[in-house]
C-alpha cells in the first residue's frame, strides 16, 4: 500500500457547486466593487433569504417522512395577515402583538392538525390536501386583507 492511497481523493464534482457560486461572487465583486461587497448588501440578502430558510426548516421534516406540504407560502401568508389583523385590532399595543403572533402560530398548527386529519383519516394523499388547502388558505388570505 503506497503512502497516497490511505487519503481521501477531494471530487472536483462534489464540490462544483460550491466553486461556481465563489466565481460568480467574485465576479460580480470585479464589475461592481462599490455596490455588490457592502455590508449593506450581504445584510439585505441575509435578510431576505431567512423567511425562506425558515419556510425550508419546517417543510423539510415533511419531505424526510415521505410526504410534501404544498401549502406553506399560503399558509404563511394567511398567518401574517392573522397577526397583522389583531395587532391593528388592539392598536399596536404590547398585547396585541403577542396575541397576534399566538394567534398566527396557532393558525399554522391549525392547519397542520387539519392536514394531518384529513390525511389520515380519509386516506388521501397529503400532495392533494395540501394542494386543495393551499387556494383555501390563499383565498381567506386575499379576501381578509382586502
């Protein structure tokens, strides 16, 4: 056994990905030195990029178990018009907005017990439920906020 053949080989494919998104960001850092590696910049999209990765957290534990949960964008929308409705509702205050962020998780929960129920209970698949739930969730969505 020669002395190179204990060590792992680094795969050029494995980590393709990585290496296209670091030219990319340099890059974009050569054509845009004053704009693109601000501090300002890389916080933007930090922040934008977190709702997203929240969203991706919780449906990931559903794509592990098999299933998948095509309502979330719905679902997250229906939750934040909840919480906005009550925090108006009580004018803003301290209690208005605990109750509305109780409420907005509540109403996920809500929705997740339903899924599962109607999942379990009549046997259909949690592709169709979630599909079927994602326009009822859109359509209270839109109606409440207008």
């Amino acid at each position: 056994m020669s002395a190179g053949e204990g060590k792992k080989r680094i795969s050029l494919e494995k980590y393709s990905r990585v290496l296209i998104l670091l030219l990319f960001i340099a890059a974009l850092t050569a054509i845009r030195p004053r704009s693109f590696p601000t501090v300002n910049n890389i916080s933007n999209v930090l922040w934008s990029i977190s709702v997203v990765g929240i969203l991706t957290s919780g449906s990931i534990f559903v794509m592990l178990l098999g299933g998948i949960d095509l309502s979330v964008g719905s679902l997250m929308g229906l939750s934040a018009v909840v919480s906005v409705i009550t925090i108006r509702h009580f004018d803003y205050s301290n209690t208005g907005v605990l109750l509305g962020i109780t409420l907005a998780i509540l109403a996920g929960v809500a929705a997740g017990a339903l899924h599962g129920f109607l999942v379990t209970a009549f046997h259909v698949p949690a592709f169709l439920i979630t599909f079927a739930t994602q326009s009822i969730f859109l359509g209270v969505f839109n109606g409440a906020y207008q």
